[in-house]
C-alpha cells in the first residue's frame, strides 16, 4: 500500500518529483498523497461539521506519528516512513490542515481567506518539501508554494467569482518564483511552479509535448 502512495500518476508531477535526488522522491510524492486526501476531504464533504471532524481526526493523527507507529493508513504509514526520518514531524505536517480549514470555514470565501490558504496550505507543504530537500528556507520556495496553492483553488473552486480571485493572486506569487534561476537542489519544486503557471495560462493536455520541452528546459537551466 504505501508504495501505491508514493507511486505518483499525474505524468507531469511525476516528471517534476524525478528532478529531485532519488532518495527523497518517495518523501515528496508522500507529502503531497498527504495534500490530495486533505484536498479530497473537502471536495467530498457537504456538511461542514462533517469536515471539521474529519480534519480534526487527521490533525490528531498526523501529531501521533511523532510518539507512535503509523495506524494501518496507506498516506500516514508513507509519512511515517519517507518524510518524518527526513525531519519533517507529523505536528508540523499537522500545520498543513489549517490551509484548508480556512476554506471549510469561511462563508463566503473571501480574499483574507484566499490568501491564507496560499500561505497555510501551499508555501507550508513546500517548505516541508524543501526541508526534505535538505534545502534552506527561501523566500522563492514560499511564493512558488502559495503560487502552485492558489492555481490549484482557481481551477477547483465553483465560485466563479473567488477563482478569479485566486488565479490573480497565483499569477503574481508564481511569476514572483520564476523571476530568477532555480537550484539544482529546488528544481522539482520549481517545475511544480512552472506547471501552475501553465495550468493558469492555458488548458493544454497535461504532459503536452510543448508543456514537457518547457519543463526540460527548466530542469536543464533552472529558470
């Protein structure tokens, strides 16, 4: 089961976690197995109780894997084994939850609310992925994060209305990330970026022949 977790099937997230060091491409692919299901929670939850008491059991779930083994659950027993032994504790992958959270939360969305979940959500989870990176905190990992975040909201999101909202926001923080040349070290989180960025600007099938020149490109030169 947990190799089914780190086992990725977007073809162009897959292209992008191979640009990482091989030994920490389980741990990434794990991180975000851990972001899909809290993202599959609310897609899938009606009534906000429902949701929050959901949540809440993996927040509790997620602090457990600092004291004890995993339960028999695939994303946590991949967790447990890829991402924490890389420094990353379960109380902080905890933190993620807040991201979507705000969302569950607010009614209606709005743009303190958009904003917070680009920041808890998405520049969180890539500064666990570059902390299994062994990579040192940077302002470009944070904006590429909350980028990649709020193009995702944009392009999920049924309020036509707050997925303007975010795909604005997104465009700003991912062109923000892709202004310099990316380190070899942060490439696979760059590529990530770089797919959001594209996901904003057109509607291409994803590993589109052009979509995957551009992301050897980046993998070659860093920008």
């Amino acid at each position: 089961m947990q190799r089914a977790v780190t086992d990725v099937t977007d073809p162009e997230r897959a292209l992008a976690l191979s640009y990482a060091p091989p030994g920490a491409r389980a741990a990434l692919a794990a991180l975000f197995a851990l972001d899909d299901t809290l993202g599959q929670i609310l897609r899938t939850t009606r009534e906000p109780l429902v949701g929050q008491m959901r949540l809440t059991w993996w927040h509790e779930a997620l602090c457990a894997l600092d004291t004890a083994p995993p339960p028999a659950q695939p994303v946590l027993q991949a967790l447990a084994a890829e991402v924490l032994p890389r420094g990353v504790s379960g109380a902080r992958l905890a933190e993620l939850i807040d991201g979507w959270e705000v969302l569950l939360e607010a009614d209606p969305i709005g743009e303190a609310d958009v904003i917070a979940h680009g920041e808890r959500r998405g520049a969180a989870l890539f500064a666990a992925a570059g902390a299994v990176l062994e990579c040192p905190p940077a302002d470009r990992v944070a904006a590429a994060g909350a980028g990649w975040a709020l193009a995702d909201l944009a392009t999920h999101v049924r309020d036509a209305q707050v997925a303007a909202r975010a795909a604005t926001l997104a465009r700003g923080k991912l062109n923000e990330a892709m202004a310099g040349r990316w380190s070899r070290a942060e490439r696979a989180l760059g590529a990530l970026a770089l797919i959001a960025r594209m996901n904003l600007a057109d509607r291409a099938v994803p590993a589109a022949p052009r979509r995957v020149a551009r992301l050897a490109w980046h993998r070659l030169t860093g920008r």
